[in-house]
C-alpha cells in the first residue's frame, strides 16, 4: 500500500507576520518556516499504518514549496517517512486554494497513491479546503475530519468528529482522509531518524512534470483575490468589575452576561 | 566593496541535518523537558516516563557509531545537541553526560570490538546506564594517584578501593573504572581501565550524596571488595588506563562546554524577556544602561563559547588533537555559565532569588561546571603544558 501525506510549510505559529502592500502575500522569507502542525498527525498516522500494515506499505511525503520546503520534508523524513516528492516551480507563487489542490491533485496522479492523508488545515490560511478538493480532483472519495482510522484490506473506516459526537464513514481505496489533531500524539524525529533522513530520496518535481495547465494556477489562475488586508487592532481592555461583597459581584457578572447573552 | 572576491574558506552554517536535529532537540526540551524541571528537582527524581521519552528519541547513543546502534552525528552533533540539551534542567544533562560522555564514552574510544559488540548496542539504546570511576577520596585533580588496585586472579582481577562522586553511580548498570595494576609504573603504564558490571559480587553502592545542586542527578560512592571482573573486560591494553581516562575526559569537555553555552543563551533569552517586561522608575528595567550592559557582556561572552565550542568539535571531527582545545572550552564556558547565570539573577533580582523563576535552581546548578570533569585550574595546567611544550 502506497500512503502520500500532502505536508506544507507554514510560518512559524509564534512569529510576528507582516505582510507585502505590493503583492499583498505574506512575507514568507523574514519568518522561520515550520510543518504545518496539523499535517504532523496526518504523518504520525501514516506511519501508524505503517507500521501495523507490514509488509510493501509505504509513506511518502508530498508538498509544494520554494526550495526552502526542504527543511519541512526532512522534518517528516526524520519521523519516519520513506521518501518524498517536492513541486517547487517560481511560476506557483500567488496561487490560491484551488490551485494548490489542482497541483498537487496532479502530482499524486504522477506518483501514485492508494490513500492520501492529509491535516485538516494549515495554521497560516486556515482555509481547510484542499483535501476535499484533492479529492475531487482525483475523483476519490474524501473522508474529512477523522478521529480515528482504520484501513481494513482495500477500504478505509474512519469516525469523522462532528459537534455531537462522531460518524462512522468509510469508503474504498483510493481514498482522501484529513485527520484531527485529537488522532494521535506526533513523535519527534528521532536522532537516527534525523541522521536517515539524508539517505531518503527526495523527489523533485517540475510543472512540466506534472502537466499542469499554467493558466490555472499563480496569480493568473487563481479564483480568490486578497483585496485588501488590516492588522487586528489591540483588544480593549475588558471591563472591571469592583465589589465590595462577593454576592454583589456575583450579581454584577450575571447581569453583563445576561446583557450579553450569554446565558 | 567587492565581496565576491573574499576566497570562502570558513563555514559557519550547520548541515541540514544538524539544523533539524537542534530544531527537534529544542521542542523535546520545550515540550518534554521543561514542564518537569520543578518536580525533579522537588523530587530529586527523574520521572520514569522522562526517561522512556530521552530513550526513543535516541539521546543515550547520541555520540557513538552507528554500527554500534548510535546516532553517528560526530562530536560536532553530539555538541550542538547538548547545546539543546543545556536548556534544560541540569539533571538530564548530567544523566546524558555521566552516560554518554564519559562513562561509555571510555569504553567507545578504547574498547576492543568484542567488548564493544557486547555492550555498546544496549548501551545506545539506553537499556543499559554507564557511569566513569575515576575520582577516588584521595584522588581529585591528582588523577594519576588513585590507589584502588587490580590484582590478576586467573582469568579475572580482583577489584579492591573507593571511587567516590560518581554521577550516576547509584542507577547505572556498567562503569569505566581506572585502577592501578602495577604500583610502580603509576600513571605511566600502572593504570588500567576496565568495563565492570556494577551488579556484580563485592560492588557496593554508598548512599547518594548531599550536594549544593543537581537534583535529579545522584553521586555515590562506589566500594569494591574483591569485585572480580573478567580479564576480557580490560578497556584496551594493561597499562594505558590513564591514557583512555584523559583521551576520554577530552572528549567529555567539549560537550560539557556545549551544554555551558545551552543554559547561558537559554539565562540571556529569560533576561531579556524579564528586563523587557519588569517596569522600574516608570520605565522597563531593559531602559536602564546598566541592564543593558549586563545583556550586552552575556551575549559576548555567549557568542565567544559557542564558537569554541563549535571549533573545539570541528577539530576533534577532523581527527586533529584538540586536547588543548578542549581544556580551553572547559575553563572559558564553565567560568562563562557561570557569571552568565550571576548576572542574570541580578536582572531578575529578588524574584530570580525565589524558587519559582528557576534561576536560582540554574545559579546553583552552575557552579560545579567550574569543579567537575577536571577543575579549572587543571584545565589552565593543560593548556600551559601544551603551550610549553
């Protein structure tokens, strides 16, 4: 079984972000760059499968990113992956969601999947799109938000979270699966891990390579537009309650919920 | 200016690999590391879980081959990780460096491959603690006058003395232990090194020492009385114990160096942050010249280890000798880790003097840098020799 995990590279969660007026795009190149941490239970759980499959089951690993990217995929190597592929093309800056989906929809047709896991989301865009629009692309099904996975000979179960509680879902391989971050507890790479990671093929991919229509992705291809962008404003200082006993405080709390609403 | 003419002959950069591996270490730390520090220095343990986590992440073979089941990331890895390592509390780094460093460390350099085979993947794994039996009551500085002995008894020598102050000793199963073979000869050809199993009849371990700092980490005595250890367990040949234990020790003070530098810069990040955010006089403490000064000598004097320690590890990968080196990194980061954790208490003031900002955990922590794995005034006898000679 051959199971791609779709990673990306996000700035850092704790760095300051500032953005280009010109491009209007994220100043990627002054942060430190990160795995997205919702992609780090996808691998986790890939590797999992792994390594209760046995036998010929494989991960590999698949992100598009600036040749910097590196570093996320070696991350995921040192976890435990087998190998990776990696579209970097200057041409893919500025696409959007959509486009990023039809990319690397094409590049899982060219290296081959039985089942591709992805995070539910990236911490920068927070979009959750693509793995249900890899899904369509590849014409598979799309087994969203999973809590828990089991793959039982060519068909994968998942418990897919909802408000109330989970539904069980499940589907034939190939399939597209986005896992939550309650799934499992991603390990660190470890030191032989790490000193592996080298040894693992990286494969790097063109948009020739792929056969990507160049109007369909970039700036060019892109259906969304930022129009513009406003820093968030500092929060107001929340209002202070002072009470002399603490029933009258008590009493002062309910009554601004209850203006509020909340309960 | 034309900068494309400067010929590259130095690189600074750390590998790909390198840079992971520091990446990782530090979520470790962050994550698995830091939220424990309080209880193991309350507990004076280190929690079994803690020490489940350093296994897998491979920390007990970091600077060993990996025929040997180690992480093969070479002296110049083995420090940058241990720079990583320095972050945290004190007590995983005497664990890792009792372990890695030293006590198994003897036995990697001079072991013969049999013996290596034999105990060294358990070793790597962590399924096995070592430690390094050298210092005796009578025996500090002045290695070389150890007088436990090893007398040849058939196949085997019967061990007879007292190493005291070992780091580890009271947990681990294996330990280096030097002892005097031929009375006459001293170090020059009387001191043999051997690999004995801490387990076996007539070692006993004393009570855990009561020390100023490093809790977590425990020092004992370690008494033999006719412990008979196995001829096959000699650390190279008869003779050159003394040699392995220095060649060993050298080793031991490039890491010690790095793990100096790791809590000095993780002081300085905590100084900062504190003088930025502690308001005096209406203004941030960080205003005041005189903290700035304090922030600006830590981060020199940071930046001046680091890249000892960094040159020390690039020579001992090159296969140079680096023994000069290597008492230089000692002396100058430990008397550095040292003054850097002064200063920071300083800016924290009385709070850094409280339990809860951990800096007076660290404040004492340090000061054995200066006295362990060789004084700094051996450290200044080394560098003079060498310069001497």
């Amino acid at each position: 079984m051959k199971i791609v995990v779709a990673v990306k590279q996000v700035p850092d969660t704790n760095a300051e972000k500032t953005f280009d007026p010109q491009t209007k795009r994220l100043n990627r190149s002054a942060i430190e760059n990160v795995l997205n941490p919702f992609d780090e239970y996808a691998i986790e759980e890939a590797l999992r499968c792994k390594e209760t499959l046995g036998g010929d089951t494989t991960v590999t690993i698949l992100t598009m990113a600036p040749q910097r990217g590196v570093d996320v995929v070696r991350k995921a190597l040192g976890m435990g992956a087998d190998n990776a592929a990696m579209i970097s093309d200057d041409a893919i800056g500025g696409s959007d969601t959509m486009a990023t989906a039809y990319l690397l929809a094409l590049a899982l047709k060219h290296i081959g999947f039985d089942l591709v896991l992805c995070g539910t989301q990236s911490t920068d865009a927070t979009n959750g799109i693509v793995p249900a629009a890899i899904a369509e692309h590849l014409r598979v099904p799309a087994l969203t938000y999973a809590k828990k996975l089991e793959i039982k000979a060519s068909a994968v179960e998942i418990q897919r979270e909802v408000e109330t509680g989970y539904a069980r879902v499940g589907s034939q391989l190939p399939a597209v699966v986005s896992v939550t971050k309650g799934i499992n507890e991603p390990r660190y790479p470890t030191l032989k891990g790490i000193m592996g990671a080298k040894k693992k093929e990286i494969t790097m991919l063109t948009l020739a390579d792929i056969g990507a229509d160049l109007a369909r992705i970039g700036e060019a291809g892109a259906k969304t537009q930022v129009e513009s962008f406003t820093p968030v404003g500092a929060r107001a200082r929340g209002e202070v309650f002072v009470a002399s006993d603490p029933k009258e405080g008590a009493r002062k709390i309910l009554d601004f919920l209850i203006a509020k609403k909340a309960i | 200016m034309a900068m494309t003419q400067v010929p590259q002959s130095l690189n600074f950069e750390l590998s790909d690999d390198l840079k992971l591996l520091k990446s990782s270490l530090r979520e470790f730390v962050e994550k698995e590391l830091w939220p424990i520090a309080e209880q193991v220095e309350e507990t004076d343990e280190i929690p079994r879980g803690a020490i489940d986590k350093m296994r897998e992440m491979g920390l007990f073979g970091l600077p060993f081959s990996e025929e040997y089941g180690g992480a093969g990331i070479g002296e110049l890895g083995y420090c940058v990780a241990l720079e990583e390592l320095g972050r945290a509390s004190a007590a995983f780094t005497n664990l890792l460096g009792a372990h890695c460093s030293i006590g198994a460390m003897a036995m990697h350099i001079d072991g013969s491959k049999e013996l290596k085979d034999r105990f060294m993947p358990a070793l790597c794994a962590g399924d096995k603690l070592a430690c390094f039996a050298l210092s005796e009551p009578g025996a500090g500085s002045d290695a070389a006058n150890i007088s436990t002995s090893a007398r040849r008894d058939g196949d085997a020598y019967s061990l007879n003395g007292v190493k005291h102050f070992i780091t580890s000793g009271d947990v681990a199963d294996y330990a280096s232990v030097f002892a005097v073979t031929d009375p006459k000869l001293g170090a020059r050809g009387g001191i043999t090194a051997f690999w004995v199993d801490l387990n076996t009849p007539g070692v006993t371990r004393g009570p855990k020492d009561r020390k100023m700092g490093l809790f977590g980490s425990h020092t004992c005595e370690l008494i033999f009385q006719d412990a008979k250890v196995p001829a096959e367990n000699i650390i190279g040949k008869v003779g050159f114990g003394f040699l392995t234990a220095m060649k060993t020790l050298d080793m031991g003070r490039l890491s010690l160096g790095a793990g100096c530098v790791g809590s000095a810069a993780f002081m300085l990040e905590k100084s900062i942050a504190y003088a930025k955010e502690r308001v005096q006089f209406g203004k941030p403490i960080a205003a005041k010249q005189a903290v700035q000064f304090m922030l600006a000598d830590m981060a020199t004097e940071i930046y001046a280890g680091r890249n000892m320690v960094y040159h020390g590890a690039w020579k001992a990968d090159s296969g140079e000798r680096f023994s000069m080196e290597a008492a230089m990194v000692k002396r100058y980061c430990s008397d550095m880790a040292i003054h850097v954790v002064d200063r920071a208490l300083q800016i924290h003031g009385g709070s850094g003097f409280m339990k809860e900002t951990g800096i007076e955990r660290a404040y004492r922590d340090a000061r054995i840098l200066a006295i362990y794995e060789g004084t700094n005034e051996i450290q200044r006898m080394i560098i003079a020799e060498e310069l001497l000679k």
